[in-house]
C-alpha cells in the first residue's frame, strides 16, 4: 500500500477575528423538533484560505465557477523562501533563487513559514509580512504557472486595508500582474514549514459559487512514500 501524507494548509474559518469578521450562528441544542445541528455563517469569498478568480479585478472575465479545477489541483513546486524577516520585500533576485530547480510544475506554492514567525489570529501576523515586489511578480509570471499560492499576505497593500485605505490597482503587485495573465491566486496558507520536500501535489479546491469573483478553498498538499509530484502512483 502507498503511504501518503495529507497535509492540510487551510487556516480555519472561525469567529471572531479582527480581520475577517465571520458571524456564525449555531441552532439551539438538539430537541426532537430540532434534531440537527446547524451552522450558519456569513463571511466573504475573500476571507481565510480562498482561491480568487481573475474576475476579482478584470471585469467579463473568468469566474471562479468558470475556473478550471486543473488550474488550482496538481503538480507544485514548493519555492522555500522561510528565511524571511518581518517586512521583508521579495524580489525577483529572491523569487529566482528559490525556484532554482523548478521544473516547470502548473503551481508554485511560495512558502515562508510566515505563521511560524507570527500568529496569524494577529495584527502583527499582517503587519510585518514579508511582501512581493512587483519585478518579484514579474519573476513568477515569467513561469506561466496556472497558480501562484502564498502561505503570506503577499501584498504590501493587505496590510493597509487595516487602516482603510485601498490603493489603485496597480500597487496591489501580485493581482495586477498574475492575475491580469490568467494566473488564478490561491492565497492565505498554513502550515507549508510540514512540507520537507520540493515537489507535492497540491489540492485547492474552491466552493463553486456562480459568477462569484473568489471562493473560500481546503488546501491540501499530499506528501510521502509511494507519491510524487506528479499525482499519486499506481
């Protein structure tokens, strides 16, 4: 029998949080004219671990329901990048060093390990991110990946969004360059320092939501012996 490691990447959608307000309502306790249990909740298609479609910021075109799932499911190549420091920018000297053996695999998975450093239920998990540069942007569109996952908020702008404030378009680096090329973001991850190896197959599958612009996604990445990066052998 194969032996495959499931690892899963997704931060937990839980309420409160100060970023990502999720109001979740559970029903009274069980009776016999209530019988279930049931959760409800409300939250954005951007919150917690979630994929986003081009349609997040190109109108007319794809949506995440219209996203093919090859896009976002398949061989990654995982890009080590955990010697990061708080606000550090990673640039396209940073991107090319990490990705020296890419073997050009649909999905790079950037992994700093970020919430090893920071506790992501935080202010400063935000605050003091690593963050991509534009030429850093460029250095990863070069590939022509399907997907780019970030295990960091990628963009120098998330953190303002703290404050209010939301820049044009074009400082939000990662959207306006991948996403303007058809390069679908799986962003918020966990847990990428379990990953030891370069390559994995990787899992992000988003709620089908029609003509929605993003959708939250369980990320998992499969790991072990009797697997490669290429999907599980026979």
């Amino acid at each position: 029998l194969m032996s495959i490691s499931i690892i899963d990447l997704s931060i937990p959608v839980t309420a409160p949080h100060f970023r990502l307000p999720t109001p979740l309502d559970v029903s009274p306790p069980y009776s016999d004219a209530a019988p279930f249990q049931v959760t409800r909740l409300s939250l954005s298609c951007h919150s917690f671990t979630h994929v986003d479609a081009q349609r997040h910021m190109l109108p007319d075109s794809p949506t995440i329901d219209t996203t093919p799932p090859a896009d976002v499911a398949g061989p990654a190549f995982v890009a080590n990048l955990r010697d990061v420091t708080p606000n550090e920018k990673i640039d396209a000297a940073r991107i090319d060093a990490a990705l020296a053996g890419y073997s050009g695999e649909p999905i790079i998975l950037l992994s700093t390990a970020w919430d090893t450093q920071r506790d992501w239920t935080t202010a400063e998990y935000w605050r003091d991110a690593p963050f991509i540069t534009r030429d850093g942007a460029e250095a990863l569109a070069r590939r022509t990946p399907t997907a780019v996952a970030f295990d960091f908020p990628q963009d120098y702008t998330i953190r303002l969004s703290l404050e209010g404030i939301v820049p044009p378009i074009n400082e939000h680096v990662t959207h306006d360059v991948l996403l303007r090329r058809g390069v679908t973001l799986i962003e918020y991850l966990i847990g990428t320092a379990a990953l030891a190896v370069h390559r994995t197959f990787l899992c992000a599958l988003p709620l089908k939501i029609e003509g929605a612009d993003g959708a939250p996604a369980r990320v998992v990445a499969f790991t072990g012996d009797g697997f490669s990066g290429k999907g599980p052998s026979a």
